[in-house]
C-alpha cells in the first residue's frame, strides 16, 4: 500500500491511476532524472588507482586498463575494435607499455568485441570465462523475435527528439563492428584463479548474476575490483525486458555480497563510473546485494501466500533506507519487473489461479467485455475520456480490447495506441521501459503509413 501512495505522489495529477510501475513520474521529471543519469556516459578516463585507469563513454561499457612492470593489462574490450581503438588512443596518454593480457569480466558482446584493437598483431594472452561462446543471451531459435525486442529495448532505431539513454550505456554507439574483434580466451577460467601477469597480482573469482559464466577481477596491492556487470550504478538489471532466460537472482545477490567481502578502494562496474573510496565503495556493493536479496525475499513471501505474479510485484519495494541510493534508482532494471521473472523462473507461467488454467481467448474476453459495457461505442467512448485524462495505462489496454472487435475503425484505433504509448514513454524514466514504448509506437506508425 505504501508504494501506491509513493506512486501516486511521484505521479500527481499528470499520471494515472491505473499504470502501476514507481518509474512514471511526471514528463518534465523524468527529463530531469534522465539528464542527470547522462554523466555515468560521459567519455573519460577516471584513474582508479596511480597505475589503474577506466574508460567511460567509448561505448557502453566500461573498460580498463592496469600499467605493470613491462606491459598493461586490459580489463574487457567495448563492442567492437572501433570503440576499443578510440579508448586505447587516449589510455596511451598514461602509458605506452605493451599490451601483455586481456581479461573478460563474462561473455556479452559489449564487453568482448573489440579485444583485437587491444591484441594487435601481438601474441596476448586472453583469459575469460571457461565455455563461453557456448553462452548466449537467448537460444539462437529465438533470434528472429528477440533482435526485435532487443531494438526496442534499446531504443536502437529511435529518432534524435526520442533518445535519452539505455539505462547503462548512451543512446547511440558505435555498432557497425560488433563482435568482430573477439579473441577466444586462450585462457579458460573455472572456478577461482590467481596469477601474475607484468608484475601485477590479479585475482579472478567466478561470480554467476547477469550471465552464469560472470567472473569478478581483484586487485589485492591496489585494492581495486572489476565487477563485470553484477554491478553498475543502477537497479540491476534482474530481467531485461527484450527477452531472456531467468537470471538467477539468488546468486547475483550472493555474488555482489563476495564483492563487498573485499572492501576495495575503487569499484569499476561493467558500465557507469567507478564508485571510489573504501567505505563508498563497499557500502554500495553490501546495498546492492541486499536490494536483490530482498526483491526475491518479498518475491517468495508473496508466492508461499499463493498470491499472484501481478499482486506480488506491486506490492515489493525496496527498503526505506535503500530507495533513495543513486546506484539503486531504475534506469535499468526494475523491482516489479525483477519481482515477476523471479515468480516465472521458480514456479513457471501458472499463477496458481484455477480461472487462468484455460483462459478465454483474447478476443472472445474483448467481446464480452463490449457486451458488458453497453457495445464497442461504449467502450470507444471510454478510450476516448482515457486519453484526455491521460490514463494511458487504461487506454492501452481498451485499444488492446477494440483491436479484436468487428465494426471499429482499426486504423483510428491504433492512432489512439499510438498516442497512450508516447503518453506512457515520456513519463517513464527507465530507459528500457521508455524506448520500448517509443519504439513500439513508431513501428505501429510505420504500419499505418503501409496500410493508408
Ligand atoms: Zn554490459
């Protein structure tokens, strides 16, 4: 009940009452979260420690360099070799050593692509994740659908007016040479590993969370750790709404909370800036841990009361003295949407409600939903007070309803689809919520201009 009221609060009269997320929050409001966010993608290099530095804004995610006796040690390797080359351009300013090692934090595209930019026509040694390759966001039969809602997620194909960012990266990167500078890890990691590369003592712990074969990077004389994206500032992204199998939420928490066992003196996520300083730093990692720990905690107390997914997620919030952390906000993942794949990735699609056993179908539930209101106008009627009171949430799903019924005008219909989901975009500050929405509307607008 508290969260409604937060809500409601953060909505006022602009909002309404039937969309349910702590993410929509006035337009103007929202604008304004989303440019403060813009300083974790700002390109720089910040110096982490006197012979670690890390470099923001090449691309998405963040990636390292670390100066040794006779060579430097590459922390992951952006998107591609464009970006990598971009970020190893500036590195040199702070040394001209040779690359010596290559390390993956875990197996995602944004972190392994451009390594070759790193490598060179030099024999380097690449340590990753043991498996990887083998390990993909999705199965590969999904492609079709998946690259779709990857877009959308993305905001990829967005134009200028309708960018803010991804949540953990900027709204535009450099993309055209994706993947083709990976270097298979010559060095495969299982379990933990400690070695010795340029003088520099490096400590490598597997840590599942984001991906099963996540690792996290430890520095013991320079007390730096290198969290792959089990950490980033942002509520973790516990399900990604373009598609994904269940992460397993347990376990990134417990991983995060090993991190913390270490109390570094600068955390490098995988993306946004480092947080630096002992206490800030290990503060922000026992937080984070917990914030995912009690997400699942609220999640399974809910499910042992044989309550809904829906009525579960609206009802978990994060601690008081959790809510307003920076590193915690949701531009990226969110706690209902972290709640619902908690319930399908234990207990599967069943909500325990006998009635969803065998559902009605879409259009047959739209049908007797007209007939009960009075007839389609009635219902058309309705949309229409929806919009002007700019209950997009209500209005959305009455143009779900009207797609299904005969006699109503499908392109006027889709029109209104199109104008609640822009409605419900430039209220929501979390960027995957938020380019989806535009970039839904702006295919359903391509549609229209294909049929008229
Ligand atoms: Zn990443």
């Amino acid at each position: 009940m508290k969260k409604f009221i937060f809500t409601l609060t953060l909505c006022a009269a602009a909002c309404n009452s039937a969309a349910f997320a702590s993410t929509l929050v006035t337009p103007e409001r929202a604008t304004q979260m989303l440019n403060k966010h813009e300083q974790h993608f700002d390109k720089r290099i910040v110096q982490v420690a006197p012979n670690v530095y890390t470099a923001i804004g090449y691309h998405g995610a963040t990636t390292s360099m670390i100066v040794g006796d006779d060579g430097v040690i590459m922390i992951d390797s952006l998107m591609g070799p464009t970006s990598a080359s971009n970020a190893l351009k500036d590195f040199r300013q702070y040394s001209d050593k040779p690359v010596k090692a290559i390390i993956y934090t875990h197996s995602h595209g944004d972190h392994t692509g451009g390594a070759k930019a790193y490598a060179g026509a030099s024999d380097v040694k690449v340590i990753g994740p043991a498996n990887m390759g083998h390990h993909h966001g999705t199965d590969k039969v999904l492609d079709q659908i998946q690259k779709k809602r990857e877009v959308r997620q993305f905001g990829r194909k967005l134009p200028p007016h309708e960018q803010s960012n991804r949540g953990v990266a900027p709204a535009v990167t450099i993309d055209h040479d994706r993947g083709t500078g990976f270097i298979k890890p010559t060095i495969e990691v299982k379990g933990d590993y400690k070695t010795r590369i340029a003088g520099i003592d490096i400590e490598i712990y597997a840590a599942a969370g984001e991906t099963n074969d996540a690792m996290f990077i430890w520095l013991p004389n320079q007390k730096v750790l290198f969290s792959g994206d089990n950490f980033y500032q942002a509520f973790p992204n516990l399900y990604a709404i373009r598609g994904t199998p269940y992460r397993d939420v347990r376990t990134w928490s417990r991983s995060v909370a090993r991190m913390a066992g270490f109390e570094p003196m600068a955390l490098v996520g995988g993306h946004t800036t480092p947080i630096l300083g002992q206490q800030k730093a290990t503060a922000a990692l026992k937080d984070y841990s917990e914030a995912i720990q009690s997400v699942f905690d609220q999640t399974v107390a809910g499910m042992n009361k044989g309550l809904d997914p829906v009525t579960i997620a609206q009802s978990v919030e994060l601690p008081a003295h959790l809510r307003d952390k920076p590193y915690l906000t949701e531009f990226y993942g969110t706690v209902g949407h972290a709640s619902r794949a908690i319930f399908a990735g234990m207990f599967g699609w069943f909500d325990g409600n006998p009635t969803n056993l065998n559902p009605m179908s879409n259009a047959d539930t739209a049908r007797q939903f007209a007939r009960l209101a009075g007839g389609t106008a009635k219902l058309q009627a309705n949309l229409e007070k929806a919009m002007k009171a700019e209950d997009y949430q209500w209005a959305l799903v009455l143009t779900d309803h009207l797609s299904y019924l005969d006699g109503v005008d499908q392109y006027k219909n889709r029109d209104i689809k199109i104008k609640a989901l822009r409605g419900m975009a430039v209220r929501d500050y979390n960027a995957p919520n938020r380019n989806y929405y535009f970039t839904y509307a702006n295919e359903l607008e391509a549609l229209q201009k294909a049929v008229k």
